[in-house]
C-alpha cells in the first residue's frame, strides 16, 4: 500500500503540481514538428543525391558531351563529399555546428536550426538507402521506358523510382524511427524538445525515474505508430505482386 | 515491299572497353522488309540490333532512319525511338503497373492521347493477342509467354514504323514460344518492318525476306531463306548451319 501511495505521489509531484506535465507536452510538439519537417527535407535531398550518383555511376560517360561529362563529375564529387562528411561525423557535432557556427551570429528560431541540422543529417543516409533501391532495378526497366521514347528523366520518375521506391520502404521506415529518436540531443542547443522537457523535470523535482519513464513511454509509442504505418504503405505498395 | 529505305547503317564500329563488337557493319533495311539475323552468340547481332535504336551508341558510323541521322548528337532521338518498337529477351513489362498501364503510359504521357482513347486502342490490340481479359492483371501474374505478347503490343501502341526484337523467344519454356512467335508472323503479314535477332531457325526460314548472317562483328553473308539455307557461301555459315539445324 505504501508503495502504491509513493507512486502516486511522485506522479502528482512530477506532472500535475505545477502544470509540469506542460514541459512533456510541449516538448513533445518541438520533437514531432522537428522530426516531420526533417523527415521531409531528408527525403527531397536524399533523392536528389541517390539520382546524382545513380545517374553518374549507371551511365556511360563517354556519351556526354567534355562539358555535361564535367559537370556531373563535379556534382558527383561533391554529393560524394557530402555523404562522407555527414555519415562520418557526429549528429551532435554537426547540430552544434549548425547553431554555434554557421548560425552563430544570426538570432534564429532554435528549431529550425535543428531541422536543417537533422534534414541534412538523414538526407546522406536516405540517398544510400535510395541509391541502394534504384540501383537494385534491372536495367531492362530503363531501356524499355527509353525505347518506348520516354527521356532519362522520365523514365526514372515513371518507371525506376516507383520500383525502388518500394523496395527500400522498410529500410526507410528505419530511418525515420532512427531520426525521430536521434532528435533527443536538441538539448544540446537548448531547444527544448520532449526529452529535454523531461530533464527539466527532473531538475525542479529531482526524482528521475518519473520523467525519464514517461519519455521513454512517449518515443516508444510514437515509433510503434511510426512503424505500423510504414507497414500498411509497405502491403499497399505490395499488391501488384 | 517497296524500294524506300527505312533505315540504313554505315560502317557501324562498337566496342566495350577492349573487346571489339561490331567492325564495321553497313546494311539497309526496307519499308515491309522482315529481316532476320543469325549468328552464335556472342557475335554482336544483339548489339548490332540495340545500336539501331540507339540503346547502344556506336563509336564510329552512321544510323539513318527515315532518311534522318539519329546518330547526330542534335537529333531528339526520343522523338524517333517512338517510331522504333522494341521487343526484349526480358519482356521488361513494368512489374508495378497494370498490363492496361503498361500499354496506355507512352500514349498518355508522349502521344497525349486522351485515357479513354488510349485504352481503347490497348483494348483492341490486346483482343488481337486474345489477352483482352488480362488487361487489369499485373506482369507476375502472366506465364512468360503472355508477357511477350503484351510486351510486342505494348511497343505496337506506340503505332511504330519499325519493330525490332532482340532473341524474343529465348528466355521463354519451350511450349510457350509457338504463341509468340505466331503473334510475330502476323505480324509480319500485316506488312511491318521487322528486324529480329533470334535463334529459331524456322521462323527465319518461313517469314524472313532476308536473312542475315554476323560473325565476329561483320556481315558475313546475307540472302534470302532459299539461298541462305540452301546455298550457303562461307564455310563459316555452313558450319553455324551444320550445328543449329
């Protein structure tokens, strides 16, 4: 009984007194409009870059002029230093980066910089995952839409992307759910986003197990969500087979 | 058959990387002309066939087709693959879409033919192979033989004034080859330009008006079904010959 009343308790101290419960509240909404705007930004630039480098690595270069040929060698290039880059450095650093830095001197709203830091961030890792899915696509595919008299770009937005598309949903589910979580460190730039709102909690009342628990609830539910809807796009996008 | 040329090649040359393809080859090809091409594999007749449409671009020569240069860099050479059906080994029917899409896509999209007109002329096209009831099937759900047959009305939509078929029987069980290769020769009846590389050697024999003959990347020999089966020139041809019949 004593255990049930210091529960209970605690669940008063933590998020009732006080409106506390706000600062989860709160913080929950900074994660999601972090996270979607992020997500979507991710997805633009990740395809953006998987068509650069599928495009650069499919096609038979001789056949452009020494002027295209250069060009696409420069944007490969540089899409390449931007996957290296971003894969191969901190998400914390480059969100540090971002606001102590480049933002430096700007009085900017925090959470757009985090959804440029995190945008940025998840675009290399989708324009693998992309890449991986157009270049799983026979290349049948794309000299039928050509014969046909479809141009390249056509062809990719008719016939490959759609298949790779549906190839790499899973694997883009798990991306999303990755960057939903990995939004947790905004804290770093004090943009108080859900975990943050519960470390400060956790700060007025210093019990730590009340907050933390119910964050941890909060991302658990929204990344089952999360995936039972990637689940459903993945069936729907099955049934042509 | 008349006299006017629908397509003509000039010293066609094709390498990739070292190994050299094609060294060489010219030839024209008639309006209503069936022309079939032989050869062991390996020997380049599939590349010669892709360089026509361009899927393969050639180092050195000339491809004409209807009287223009496609092989000139400022040609829009996908105005003119719209003229120029091709039929794969792979069928390549997009797996993602409807037989019905798959046909009426390139007449929306290029043609700008409205839906219902599209699907019209699908419709009768597909009624013409006897697959009118597979319309609103996916690709999976057809045997391999019924895929070609889509695929061989999916560039006919298209209204082409050539159609090439690169080996449509190969990757088909042997059962199935007979209907595609019916569909072919109605085809050919019908007065279309045909080019096919292929490997049946009674389909060249009862529908080419000409055969050709590719071995290590030249035109070794060429003539008509008669002489090509019943006279054979080079001892090179008479032992491919030897071996395929």
């Amino acid at each position: 009984m004593d255990f049930w009343l210091n529960i209970k308790d605690e669940f008063l101290r933590n998020f009732i007194t006080g409106s506390r419960w706000e600062y989860l509240s709160d913080g929950l909404m900074v994660t999601l409009r972090v996270s979607f705007f992020a997500v979507l930004m991710g997805i633009a630039l990740g395809v953006i870059i998987a068509i650069i480098r599928s495009t650069h690595d499919l096609s038979d270069l001789s056949r452009f002029n020494p002027l295209g040929r250069f060009f696409i060698n420069l944007i490969d290039f540089l899409s390449k230093l931007y996957l290296n880059v971003i894969r191969g450095t901190p998400t914390v650093i480059q969100l540090l980066i971002m606001y102590y830095v480049i933002f430096a001197s700007i009085n900017i709203d925090k959470a757009f910089v985090a959804i440029l830091a995190f945008g940025i961030n998840s675009g290399a890792y989708v324009a693998e995952i992309v890449r991986s899915g157009i270049m799983s696509i026979d290349r049948g595919q794309m000299e039928a839409g050509r014969s046909l008299g479809f141009n390249y770009v056509r062809t990719m937005c008719y016939i490959v992307l759609p298949q790779a598309f549906k190839n790499v949903v899973p694997a883009l589910g798990n991306e999303f759910i990755v960057l939903l979580k990995e939004t947790s460190i905004c804290g770093y730039i004090a943009l108080q986003d859900l975990t943050r709102g519960a470390y400060i909690i956790r700060g007025i009342t210093y019990s730590a197990f009340m907050p933390l628990i119910a964050a941890a609830l909060i991302y658990l539910i929204m990344v089952l969500c999360l995936d039972y809807l990637m689940k459903r796009l993945e069936r729907r996008l099955r049934r042509s087979e | 058959m008349n006299d006017e040329i629908l397509i003509k090649v000039e010293n066609l040359h094709k390498r990739f990387g070292k190994l050299e393809v094609l060294k060489g080859i010219s030839t024209e090809i008639k309006k209503g002309e069936v022309v079939v091409i032989i050869g062991p594999s390996g020997c380049g007749k599939s590349t010669f066939l892709r360089c026509l449409n361009l899927l393969e671009e050639p180092e050195k020569g000339h491809v004409f087709f209807e009287g223009i240069e496609i092989t000139d860099r400022r040609t829009d050479i996908n105005l003119h693959r719209q003229k120029m059906g091709m039929v794969f080994q792979q069928f390549n029917l997009f797996p993602h879409m409807t037989i019905m899409r798959n046909m009426t896509l390139a007449l929306t999209k290029l043609q700008k033919l409205p839906k219902e007109k599209a699907q019209e002329q699908a419709r009768a096209l597909l009624r013409k192979v006897g697959l009118e009831d597979r319309a609103d099937s996916y690709p999976s759900q057809l045997s391999g033989g019924q895929k070609q047959r889509v695929a061989i009305v999916r560039a006919l939509a298209m209204n082409p004034d050539v159609m090439l078929f690169d080996e449509p029987t190969s990757a088909l069980d042997p059962e199935m080859v007979g209907e595609v290769l019916e569909v072919m020769k109605e085809l050919a009846k019908s007065g279309m330009t045909m080019v096919v590389v292929t490997h049946e050697m009674g389909f060249a024999r009862e529908v080419a008006s000409r055969i050709m003959f590719i071995d290590e990347g030249v035109f070794m020999e060429e003539g008509s079904p008669a002489e090509f089966f019943g006279n054979p020139k080079s001892a090179r041809l008479k032992d491919f010959l030897s071996k395929v019949l």
